[in-house]
C-alpha cells in the first residue's frame, strides 16, 4: 500500500512539473477597429519581429539595418511574418503571446509601455514602401502607449478610432 501512495506522489509531482513547463498562451489583450477602413497594426515588442526604426526589438543593428531596406508586403490572408496585424472595419481580434504574457512583452520595454501602430492597410499591403520609409515618413496614422494599469483598466481592450 505504501509504494502505491509514494508512487502516487510521485506522478502527481511529475504532471504537476509538466503542466508548468509546457507552452500556454495568453490572449487576454484585444484590439478594436472601430472605423469603416481597413487597417494594419503592429506592437513592436511582441514576440514575433520586425524591423523599426531603432534596435529596441531583438534584433542585432546589421540585421535590423538590413530589414528596414525591405520592402514590406504582408497578406493579410496569412499574416504569418513579423507581427503585422490586419482588421477589417468594424471588427476586433485577440492577440496572443506564447511562453509568456503580455505583462512580461511591456517588462521588457525601456518605458515599461505597450506601444501600438496602426495604419491604412495599403500601407502594409502594396509593396509600395520600405521599411526605411514607412517609419521615417511616420505612415502610421496613430501611435498609441499604454501601460499595464492602463490596459488593465481598459480590461485589456484597444480601439482603434479614425
């Protein structure tokens, strides 16, 4: 009986370790478009990565440097490079970050602030404009910055108005 109960323990110790080291996800932050248009935004500390105008993204200068000089073409079908996000008017989308939280994505910033640009979806999808230029020429049509008690008291919420 007693090796029934160390035995016991000892999976319930292992699935216990096992739950806590496996990926999760946390989708708790929401985006709005509340306009008629469609756009695309980008948070520039999400896990996924992109080029900006700075090196505050993980990426080295020399490849950051090199990706600011490519022409940005996104799908918005696919979404499925860099962090680029695309919202048809009127619509609204749940933003998730695996391994960890979105609390840890605005940590790891120098202003402890979750930054959030949106644009004109042609932007993004023409393959008119580099990098260089959409960031230089400020192509963005609205920057927001929101820190933690701020999106909590938005209950993790962000709208998008024209």
């Amino acid at each position: 009986m007693k090796l029934n109960k160390t035995y016991f323990y000892y999976c319930l110790i292992l699935i216990t370790l096992t739950i806590y080291s496996c990926d999760f996800s946390d989708n708790k932050l929401q985006v709005w478009n509340n306009s008629k248009d469609s756009i695309a935004f980008i948070i520039p500390t999400e896990p996924n990565y992109f080029p900006t105008s700075n090196t505050d993204n993980g990426l080295s200068k020399s490849e950051n440097d090199s990706l600011l000089k490519t022409v940005a073409k996104y799908d918005p079908a696919s979404e499925s490079f860099g962090g680029v996000h695309f919202l048809a008017g009127n619509s609204n989308k749940h933003l998730m970050t695996f391994n960890t939280t979105w609390e840890g994505v605005i940590e790891r910033t120098h202003k402890k602030k979750l930054e959030i640009y949106f644009f004109p979806a042609y932007i993004l999808t023409s393959g008119n404009y580099t990098w260089n230029e959409i960031w230089d020429k400020n192509m963005y049509t609205q920057k927001n910055e929101f820190s933690e008690d701020e999106l909590k008291k938005l209950d993790w919420n962000i709208y998008y108005r024209k």
